[in-house]
C-alpha cells in the first residue's frame, strides 16, 4: 500500500509529465503548421481573427510560428540535445 507521501510525491510526477507533454506538442504543432502557413502564403493571406482572436494577423501569428518556435528548438536541441533527450523521457 501506498503512503501518503508516495501518492504526493506521484502526482507531482504525473503533473510535471503532463506540462512536459503540453510543451513537447506545443512546440511540434508550431513546427507543423509552418506547411500550411507556406502552403497558404498566410504572410499575405492570413485575414485578421473574429471573436477571441479579434485583432490578431499575420503580424502577430507569423512570429510566434516562426521565431518562437525556432528559439524553442533551440532550446531543446542545446546541452548537444540533452534538453529534447530529458523531455522525451517523460512522455
């Protein structure tokens, strides 16, 4: 039987695991929509946002698709990819 402290101890595990997760998808979903922002010239194309994304273009999108997501991977591929390797352990 489990102790208290075990139980703990494993939620936080199961925590840290799960935001590891949502950061290791985030990061490859930004990688991933680059085809179609290409695909779709969204530079030029891309019409402003409605409703919750109201106000949000091209401007403010293309950056974080690009940009962003280029300093995340290079934070993971830094330490000769010692950061990709400790993330892809606990998914």
């Amino acid at each position: 039987m489990s102790t208290a402290s075990e139980n703990r101890d494993s939620d936080y595990i199961t925590r840290v695991r799960a935001a590891n997760k949502a950061i290791w998808d985030g990061i490859n979903d930004l990688i991933e929509v680059r085809g179609q922002w290409n695909a779709l010239g969204y530079g030029n194309t891309l019409t402003p946002g409605v409703g919750l994304n109201d106000g949000i273009g091209a401007t403010e999108v293309g950056p974080v698709v690009f940009d962003t997501a280029d300093a995340l991977v290079a934070v993971l591929d830094a330490n000769n990819g010692g950061h990709r390797a400790n993330m892809a352990k606990l998914l």
